[in-house]
C-alpha cells in the first residue's frame, strides 16, 4: 500500500476526532492522561509542570489555562503517589551505545 494513500478499510489507521466541551473533567481526564503518560517515561513532577507551563505543548497548556497552577499540581501529586513507588523499582537496561536495551525484541 503506498505511504499517501491509506486503506480505508485498515483498522490500524489512525482517525482523529475532535470533540468541543466546556467541561472542566474532560480537560482534567486530558491532563491526568498526558501526567501518567511521561511519569511513566521517567519525567519528574517539576519536568511534567514545566511541559504543562510551555505554549509548545498544546494539549497540556490548554488544561493548564483551564485549569490553573493548583488543579494541575494537584493531578500531578495524585499521580506521583500512584505510580511513584512502582517507577522507583523500574530500571532502564542500556547498551554500551547509550541506547534501551529490549530483551523482548532481541529474542
């Protein structure tokens, strides 16, 4: 199948949908998604509220506009106490290159 022309029929294509709401959860369900996600990448409370505070960074600005400083700090800390003491334990094997090593991919 070429690059440019998907299969409409391919389940694995990505479609986009935007939904408009004037509502304060959904903006919070946005930002608790995008938290979990680079917690889990390894981000830091402070690096995760600085990627909230930067224009460059769409979604999570737009929370942080909607919400303020203290509700996405809030989501930040409920989101640290969850998923911190499980990263705590989590280490990240690297090769002599510096890169992740995957065991399940080198099988």
């Amino acid at each position: 199948m070429p690059y440019d022309d998907p299969d409409a029929t391919d389940p694995m294509t990505l479609h986009g949908v935007e939904c408009d709401t004037d509502s304060d959860q959904a903006h919070r369900e946005m930002a608790a998604c995008f938290i979990e996600e680079y917690l889990r990448l390894g981000f830091s409370a402070e690096q995760i509220l600085k990627m909230f505070q930067t224009k460059g960074y769409a979604g999570p600005y737009l929370a942080y506009e909607t919400l303020g400083q203290e509700a996405i700090t809030s989501v930040i800390d409920e989101y640290v106490q969850r998923w911190g003491p499980r990263l705590q334990k989590r280490t990240i094997d690297r090769n002599a290159d510096g890169d992740v090593v995957l065991p399940i991919l080198e099988q």
